[in-house]
C-alpha cells in the first residue's frame, strides 16, 4: 500500500462494490502479482516509488535492508507503469 496509496485508497472505497467486481479483482490480483517486487529492499523501494511519482522524499532509511540495484529500480520503473493501467 506504500507505493501505490491511490490504488488501496480505490480498492477500499470499491471492495464491496458488486458493480466493479473486475476492477476490484484486477486490482487486487495487481498487489498479489507484484508482492515479491514491491517487498525487495522495502522500505527503500517504497520510497523510490513515491519519489518518482512527485512526492518529495528521499530514499534514506533507519535500518539497513540492502541497496536498491539498478536492476531494482528498472523492475519498480515497470510496475509504475503497470500501475497506470490498472484502474
């Protein structure tokens, strides 16, 4: 929910909606897909995430949880883009 706050913003308001049940599902299905990418060097991935759609954060972290590798960072540039088409 870290990186991608407007989709549970979405998914909570329309959970229980029976006329977005494919939204709902695509969604969810989005988050569950996804989990190992969003969980690699959590919470500095989250971080990226958010720096790169505007919020003025930076990566830095109080615990150490690995480096964000380049490799890392091309997967999370991908899933923001799978993010735009989920809704």
């Amino acid at each position: 929910g870290n990186l991608f706050p407007e989709l549970i913003v979405w998914l909570c308001t329309h959970f229980n909606d029976a006329g977005r049940s494919a939204q709902v599902a695509k969604v969810q299905a989005f988050f569950a897909d996804n989990m190992d990418v969003m969980h690699t060097s959590y919470p500095t991935a989250a971080k990226y995430v958010l720096q790169k759609m505007g919020f003025d954060i930076d990566l830095y972290t109080r615990r150490d949880v690995g480096e964000l590798t380049d490799a890392m960072k091309a997967d999370l540039d991908l899933l923001i883009e799978e993010s735009k088409k989920v809704l």
